[in-house]
C-alpha cells in the first residue's frame, strides 16, 4: 500500500508542477536492471555459454530430433515467434503465445503459469513437454554422446564421461543468461540521463504511473511484479477453428488433471489452475515483464493482441471477458485515456526495448560416422 501511495502522490505532483516536475518523473516503484543473477551451483562461464549457445540450436536436443529450442525462439523474431501460439511437436500444436528468453534470467516464474522457477528447470520441461520438445533424456543424451566435440566439451566442463542431459540444461540456462538488456532509453533515464526518453516518452512515464495504473503490476527493474491475473483476454479462434489445435487442447486439458466437466465442455486455457487445482485461479497468468515488447508481439498468453497501441486500447476499455469472467481483477477497470495519452503510452512502452538483440546461428557439430568394417 505504501508503493501504490508513493506513485500516486509522485504523479500527482507531477501533474501539478507542470512539465518541469514530468521532465525528471523517477517512479520509486521502477529501477534500470542490474546485471543477471546467476546460481552458485551452475556459475556462469565462457565455456559453458558458448556450450548451451550451440545445444540451443541444436535439434538433437528434442524428441525428433528436429526441434531445437530456437524453433520457437528466433533471434530475428525477439527469441520468441510472431505468431499468436507457439510451435508444436509435429502432429501436434501448441496451445500458447511463445514468450521471449531476453532478460529471462531475471524471472523467479518461468511460463505463462510459473511452472518451473529457474532457466535450468524452464530447459527441461520445454525439452521433454508432450506438445514441445517431446525428447526422451536417454535418447538425447546417446545423440549427445556420438558428438566427439560434445563429449570433450562436457567433460571439461563439467567432469561427464559422456554428456549427461541435465549438464544439458545447465549449459543452455547459462547461455540465456547472456540474452539480457540492460541499457535500454528507459535504463539510462532512470539512472540519470534526463535526455535518454523524449519528451513524449516523458509523459507516457507519467501516464504509466498515475493515469494508466499500469506501474501496479508491472513494476520494479523487471516491469513485473511476477503475480497471477485474470485480466479478461478473450479466448484464442484457433480452438474453434483449428481441429489440431482441439485436439491439443484436450490433451493438455486431460493430461494436467482437469474435471471431467472441464475436459468435456472448457473452451479457453484455465491458465494457473492446472498447477493449483483452485477455482479462483482459472484464467490467471504471470505478470510479464514489458521489457522488449517492441519485437514480440502478438501479446498476451494467447496472442489474440496483436500491437502495443492494442494492448494500451485494450487496458483502457477495462480489458475484455473470458470464460472465467468471475475471476477477472478489480484492478482492471476502464481508464479514460485521451487519444494523446494512448500515444504516449505506447511511446513509452516502446522506450523499454533497446537495439534488437542478434546472433549467427553456431555451427552443429554433427555425429561422428560410424566406422566402416573391414573385409
């Protein structure tokens, strides 16, 4: 209560100061991001970075091998994909928007729903899900094992005889550990540099402070406070209209452990209830950070928003309805933004993304051949 208190009567005295008091508006509740954590039982070093930058793009880590982790996190697409729901094993599709790595390192929550609580963790289930990776860990680790230069990175690295899957996953959460951005506009102009946001970028700070209540939720260095919400994102078209996305759907339904009511009749994702198994967390998802937003759209757990300037039109009308409507937030209710508050929302919005972030695919090793037997 005392951080809402705070921000509230920073914007108000900003409003009454004039555009002097806006210029130099440094909320309490936000802060630039300081460099990632990283934990003291899978440290960050050059080798094993430059290991998970090549098992990331790398098929073999997979059920067919045939879908790396980058399937659905492309470099040039803001390492996730611009398509409403992400990728799936073939024959089959996934159910949710694909979200970015870029500053991943810095989520307690990993997915839409927090299921795993660190990258190390977030690796694995993505590898081994149904509908993603869908790999089998001896399968991947015999893949890994053929690999001459794979097996001498590991063993340096990591002391394996031959590459043990879960070093796998310690080497990839290594390396998205480097994915982060740290010096964006709205980096620079929290710590000091008055003429890192423009003028219109100024006021939109201020209207996400005061106005467009949007510093509630989205706050500290992460512009996510990491909690769980109904905001009222209408249910995705793709499970009307798509018969594999169905089909999908049901299974994830069935295979997280819904009522048979829900199996039969749910028409739109339930969200953190599949990991709490509670009525009043149907529909609520993870707070995402904002950070990088200008290259990841379309938004939401489902996609169905396709731009920032939607996102701020969909805030202001007091979002929409989904079908669990009973659960949606009191916080979300109509704003009443003028047109010229809109434009200078997204503007800022847009000041929380930095250059884009790019790299050259690494080269795949590849199997050694098997030896030729002699006649």
């Amino acid at each position: 209560m005392l951080m809402k208190s705070t921000v509230s009567v920073v914007a108000l005295l900003a409003s009454l100061a004039g555009p002097a008091m806006a210029e130099n508006l440094r909320p309490d509740a936000l802060a630039p991001l300081d460099p990632p954590p990283a934990p003291a039982d899978n440290p960050t070093t050059a080798a094993k970075v430059a290991l998970g930058a090549k098992l990331f793009f790398d098929p073999k880590v997979s059920g067919n091998n045939g879908m790396p982790c980058s399937a659905c996190h492309l470099p040039e697409a803001g390492w996730a994909i611009q398509d409403p729901i992400s990728f799936g094993y073939p024959g089959t599709t996934h159910w949710r928007n694909s979200q970015t790595i870029v500053n991943s390192a810095y989520y307690g929550k990993l997915f839409w729903a927090g299921a795993s609580k660190s990258l190390e963790g977030q690796a694995r289930s993505a590898a081994r899900g149904a509908v993603a990776g869908n790999g089998e860990d001896d399968l991947m680790e015999a893949r890994l094992a053929f690999v001459p230069e794979y097996r001498k990175a590991f063993r340096e690295i990591f002391g394996d005889e031959y590459p043990l899957i879960r070093n796998a996953y310690r080497a990839m959460a290594a390396f998205q550990r480097t994915l982060v951005q740290t010096d964006t506009p709205f980096d620079n102009y929290m710590r000091g540099d008055d003429d890192a946001l423009s003028e219109q970028q100024k006021r939109g700070l201020e209207v996400f402070a005061g106005k467009g209540n949007c510093i509630t939720c989205h706050n500290g260095p992460l512009l996510s406070d990491e909690a769980y919400y109904n905001i009222g994102v209408p249910p995705s078209p793709i499970w009307e209209e798509d018969p594999l996305a169905q089909i999908t759907f049901r299974f994830e339904l069935y295979a997280k452990g819904s009522t048979e009511e829900m199996y039969r009749h749910t028409k739109d994702d339930p969200g953190l209830y599949f990991r709490t198994k509670q009525k009043a967390d149907k529909g609520k998802f993870r707070t995402p950070s904002l950070r990088y937003t200008k290259y990841t759209y379309p938004f939401m757990h489902n996609g169905t928003i396709e731009t920032l300037a939607d996102v701020v039109e969909f805030y202001d009308r007091g979002g929409d309805t989904n079908e669990f409507a009973a659960n949606k937030s009191k916080l979300i209710q109509p704003l009443g933004l003028t047109s010229g508050e809109k434009e200078d929302l997204v503007a800022f919005l847009e000041s929380l993304s930095g250059p884009e972030i790019l790299m050259e695919e690494p080269d795949i090793p590849e199997i050694a051949p098997l030896p030729v037997a002699q006649q």
